[in-house]
C-alpha cells in the first residue's frame, strides 16, 4: 500500500492509476491526514453508488457498461382522441 499526496497524485496520476491496476491500494493524504483509497474495483466491497457497482461487475465481466451517451429526456406528447391500446383492441376483431 503507497501513501501520497494530493499534489502528488495530481501530478502523477497515470503512474498511480498504473500502479491500482495491479492491485495495489494508494492512500491519499491531504496535509498528512489520510483523506481517500484508491484500490481495484474487483476489490471493492459493498459500493454505495449505481455507478460504482456497474463498475466493479464490468470489472468481473458479469455486464458489459454501455459506451454511448444515454439519451436525453424524451419530451411525452399528449394525442387526443381515444386511447391507442383500445384501436389496436378495435383492429383484432
């Protein structure tokens, strides 16, 4: 487990990102006072977050996280007339 500072990692986060994916743990300090862990996912337990859970069963190869952005807000529009589920009932017969 590496100990290092915010300035630090700021300024060499490649290397520590490197370092996690072999499995080791990085403490961060903030004036000296452990303030974060950066660690793998596989290793992660109990993630509060959805993000860190889909995260973590991607790293296990249990789902595969999408790749594209999620579509904006749909608008819903409102039709008059009679419902769309009772003229499909109306077609069937």
């Amino acid at each position: 487990m590496s100990t290092v500072g915010i300035r630090d990692l700021k300024n060499r986060l490649t290397r520590y990102l490197r370092q996690t994916k072999l499995g080791e743990e990085i403490v961060i300090t903030e004036r000296g006072e452990p303030i974060a862990i950066i660690q793998p996912i596989r290793n992660a337990k109990n993630a509060k977050s959805r993000d860190a859970r889909l995260a973590r069963l991607a790293s296990r190869g249990i789902v595969t996280l999408p790749t594209r952005r999620p579509l904006a807000k749909v608008r819903r529009v409102k039709v008059r007339g009679k419902p769309l589920s009772r003229t499909i009932l109306e077609e069937r017969r």
